[in-house]
C-alpha cells in the first residue's frame, strides 16, 4: 500500500466542508471516544479532524471506492505553523512536524478558516 505523498505540494487543496458528509465513512475507523471537529474536502480527497487525530483520506481509482486513511496523532506533532491567506495569496498553509515523520503541508483555500484550524491543533496537540 502506497501512503500519501507529502512531499508533493499539491495533494491537497481544501476547504471547509459539513462533517455530517463523512460520518458514516468514518464510523467504522473511529475509537468509540472519538469524534470528527472538522472536515476539509479537496474534489474527492479530505482530511479530517478529530479529538484525536487528523486522518487525511485519499481517493483512489475510478470509482473512488478505494481509499487510504493516514492517520497523524496530535501527540506525535512536535510544531506546527500557519500561513494565513493574504492580499493576492487566496489560500492558507498548515505545515506539521511529526516525531518520526517529518513535515507534512496541507493547503487551505481562501475560505478557510486557518485560525479555527491552529486552535484544533492547539486544543488537542499541546496538553
């Protein structure tokens, strides 16, 4: 099984989506203490915040019925940045590092809320 590239800048290009879209996709791969706090869509690739971890899923094949969960535990994110959007720049970054992995980059577009992004990461990953 082949993960994610994270080194290739544009994996993902997100933007706020209903966590109610991804419920039932995510039921079967979540703790029962576990719950989604928000959801961010590329066309058919998301990544999804929980009170946990951040699971980024991407879509693979035709049909889209193959799929790969990577999951990123908030306890493993030794620093993180945001970029926020400027003036031309529409679109926002989050850049973590991960003990044992390195950086991975994730890019917002402009209607992403990046702030309310930190403060997920902030919440969960520096207890």
């Amino acid at each position: 099984m082949i993960m994610i590239d994270f080194n290739n800048a544009s994996v993902f290009k997100l933007k706020k989506t209903e966590v109610s879209k991804f419920d039932s996709e995510m039921r079967d791969i979540l703790l029962e203490d576990e719950t989604i706090v928000g959801c961010y869509q590329d066309i058919r690739d998301h990544v999804v915040f929980t009170n946990k971890r951040i699971i980024a899923v991407n879509v693979q094949g035709i049909t889209g019925k193959k799929k790969d969960f990577t999951t990123l535990p908030y306890s493993k994110i030794t620093a993180y940045s945001i970029e926020t959007a400027g003036t031309f720049d529409l679109d926002s970054e989050l850049d973590l590092f991960l003990s044992g992995m390195g950086k991975v980059r994730f890019e917002f577009r402009g209607s992403s809320d990046i702030l309310e992004i930190g403060r997920i990461i902030a919440k969960y990953a520096l207890r």
